[in-house]
C-alpha cells in the first residue's frame, strides 16, 4: 500500500493507499463517521462506513480526539464536494498517538490565549495559509535576485556598532571585547560586499529593540538587503518597483487557495505593477496638509501620515527625497538640495505602511566623517567601513524590505504578529 501526502491524491484516484496526519475535525452521520484528517499538505475527508470496517475501527474513529496522530487507510474516490475534491473509502484506522482535550476548539478565543499556544495556533488552516504564503514570498525574492545576477553575502548577526545609534539595539557582553550588539541591519556588509560582487542581497534576522507596541512592530524581524555598485537612486527606485511587481504577481498566480482562505481581496493586489507612482518628500507634505493634517516640513513621516498619502493612490507609492536631518548619516545628500537625502521609502496601501526603505548611499569620505560626526558615532568601530570609500569608491544604492510587513500587507492581516512563525514583541518572549 502507498504512503502518500494529501497534496498529491490526484495520481491516486482509484487506489488503495495510506495517509498518515493529524485529526482536524470529525462528525458522525448514523452509520458514517467522517474524520477529516491533515497531512501539512492539505485536508481529506475520510468516509468510514459502518458495514465496511471492523467494529473497533468504526468505535474509533468516533472516539478520537482532535489532533490525535493517526494512520487512514483506504481507496481514492474524486469527489468535488469534498475539501480538495477529493475524498478517501476508508477501511483502516489506527492510532500512533491520542490526544485528548486539545485546547484550541472551533469557539472564538482571545488573541493572548492564542498567542500564548502559539505553538499549537500555527496548525489552524489560517495559520498554515500564511505560512505557505509566507514561504513563497521568501522564494520569489530568492529568485528574482538569483535571476538577476545578484550574489547572497551573508551578514554577520552580532556586530561591534549600530548602524544607526544604540539606543534601539539589544546589546550583549563579548567576552573580552566589551559590547556586541544584535545587528539592525545588513547594508553596511552589503556596501562592502557590493564593491566585491557589483550586485549582492543579504537576507536574515534582524532586531530592533524599539518599545513600540504599533500593529506594524516587532522586536526580530526578517529582512532582504539589495545592494548594487554604480547604481544611483533613480536606478534603486527601478530595481525597487521591479521586485515589488514580481514578488506580489508570483505570489497571486502560486498561492491563491491560501488567499482565497484569508479571504484576501486580491483586485487591489493585482495593481501592483510597474509603473510605481513617485513623489517627493515635499509632495507627500502638500497631500498631507491637504487633508487637513498640520504637518511641519523636517519631520519624519508617522504611520498615520503614511496611510493618508499612500490612501491616495491604488498601487505602492515611492516618496523620495527626504529631509536629510531624519534620515540615517549614510545616505547620501542630493547634491542640488544639501537639505534632503536621496533617500526613498515604499508605502504599502490600505494602511499598511512602509514596506521597503532605502537610499543612494554617500561615497565621499570627507562627507562620511563629517556626518559620523555629526551623529556622535564612534569613528573607531566605522573604519573599516571607511575603507569602502578610501579604495575605490563609486556611486551605490540599495533598499531594505521587511518580510513580515509584507506578508501582513499581502495576506490582509491586521497584525504583525501573525506573520511569523513566533512572534517576538516587546511584551512577549514566549513561546
């Protein structure tokens, strides 16, 4: 007999074959039980017919608990009603092990109920539809800088210096060599891998340890960091708008029975192709006071303000051009307007904020130490990053965009939380 994975009965229509999975849900029908029975790959209907099983089998699978582990045995019968479309003639039941009084049922529970079984929450088939969605939106973006000629540079996790200050890294004792701090970012490893491979991403863990409590924050997140020599910030704005259009479109086309099961309105998915519309920083400030919000020019940008501006359009926005006082020292000054920095950011729609950030990156050293300087940050731990600029430095540009934003914004989540696998937020460690 055949041991396959539910996704693939369609091979097996009219064999006799074995399934092994987990209990998700059951009811009786007189001399039918019907046990619906998931593998990780999908949901079957199992048929278990009085007179065609053995009375202790007919007396189990009326016993069972949900999430028991067990063994469904029988033929393979097309059934377009059924979950899938398919259905099994089962004949066999055994048990490998039961379980009993499984705590998540079908009523409604509360998020910290559910957050705190997190462990057991990921089995529901919401959960497994965000995680597949997930899954393949890590895949396209694998693909599409592989496609693209770009190398992986792996990024170190512990780092000797912050980015962009310490006040929001999480920090650890490094044996002999004072503090080490959990990285915020690849991008400076990437700008050196950059001027090694011309074209390189990075694409790991990254912390911030920012006591938000936003729908929009968590404390270890997962970030893609593309980083491309001679490229200037139109060239990122491109490259940008070209990996947005193919990670969203990919995932329309590969996963839409998981959407279908978040019930995700993908018309407003659809839109997103290229071209992205482009404002500046000094635009997004007009719409805002537009709509009546008393916004001084020089700040930085709010969640609140994100979605009025990006309410404006149908597709992701690209603002550029931002005040260079907000923004990281690294990223380079428009050289026709000292004041701003070649800096852009993507907004999502429909509220979910800022998806990708990025800039043309500063090339000069005496421009670089002057605005190291003026961030107070210890010239010693950047020389190697110096270095970059001492020995050929060119033009180079790069973004970063958080997986977990992404997948909220793509599945039509309301939180962060339920973007990852174990969520890690200021108010939770566990489990």
């Amino acid at each position: 007999m055949k041991k396959i994975s539910i996704s693939d009965l369609s091979k097996y229509v009219g064999e006799e074959i074995s399934i092994s999975g987990w209990v998700y849900h059951k009811r009786s029908s007189g001399k039918l039980h019907f046990v619906v029975l998931r593998d990780g790959t999908g949901y079957l209907q199992c048929v278990y017919f009085k007179n065609n099983v053995s009375p202790e089998v007919f007396e189990l699978t009326e016993s069972v608990g949900q999430e028991s582990s067990v063994i469904c045995k029988g033929t393979v019968k097309e059934d377009k009603r059924a979950p899938g479309g398919f259905e099994l003639d089962a004949n066999d039941f055994t048990v490998i092990t039961a379980a009993t009084d499984y705590p998540i049922t079908p009523k409604d529970h509360g998020i910290e109920f559910l957050m705190d079984h997190r462990h057991l929450w990921l089995r529901s088939s919401k959960q497994v539809a965000i995680l597949r969605v997930r899954h393949r939106i890590i895949k396209a973006i694998r693909d599409f800088f592989d496609g693209n000629g770009f190398t992986l540079v792996d990024s170190p996790i512990l780092t000797p210096s912050a980015c962009e200050g310490t006040s929001t890294l999480f920090s650890t004792d490094y044996f002999d060599l004072g503090k080490a701090y959990l990285t915020q970012s690849g991008q400076l490893y990437a700008e050196a891998g950059a001027m090694a491979l011309g074209k390189v991403y990075t694409f790991g863990p990254t912390f911030r340890a920012e006591k938000s409590k936003t729908r929009r924050h968590l404390t270890e997140f997962w970030m893609v960091e593309p980083e491309v020599a001679f490229n200037d910030l139109n060239d990122n704005m491109d490259l940008a708008e070209e990996f947005l259009e193919y990670v969203v479109q990919t995932v329309i086309r590969e996963r839409e029975a998981e959407l279908k099961i978040l019930e995700r309105d993908i018309t407003k998915l659809q839109n997103v192709k290229r071209p992205l519309p482009r404002i500046s920083y000094d635009e997004a400030v007009e719409i805002l006071r537009k709509n009546g919000v008393e916004f001084e020019w020089g700040n930085d940008l709010g969640g609140g303000d994100e979605t009025i501006i990006s309410n404006q359009f149908d597709r992701p926005v690209m603002v550029h051009r931002y005040p260079s006082e907000v923004k990281a020292f690294y990223m380079k000054r428009d050289p026709e307007n000292p004041k701003v920095a070649l800096a852009v950011d993507v907004l999502a729609p429909e509220g979910y904020g800022e998806i990708i950030g990025g800039s043309q990156r500063e090339d000069s050293l005496d421009l670089l130490l002057e605005r190291i300087a003026q961030h107070n940050l210890p010239l010693e731990d950047f020389q190697w990053y110096l270095d970059l600029r001492r020995f050929g430095s060119v033009p180079h540009a790069g973004f970063g965009l958080g997986i977990e934003r992404t997948v909220g914004w793509i599945c039509g989540l309301d939180h962060v939380r339920e973007t990852i696998p174990f969520a890690r937020m200021i108010y939770r460690k566990t489990p």
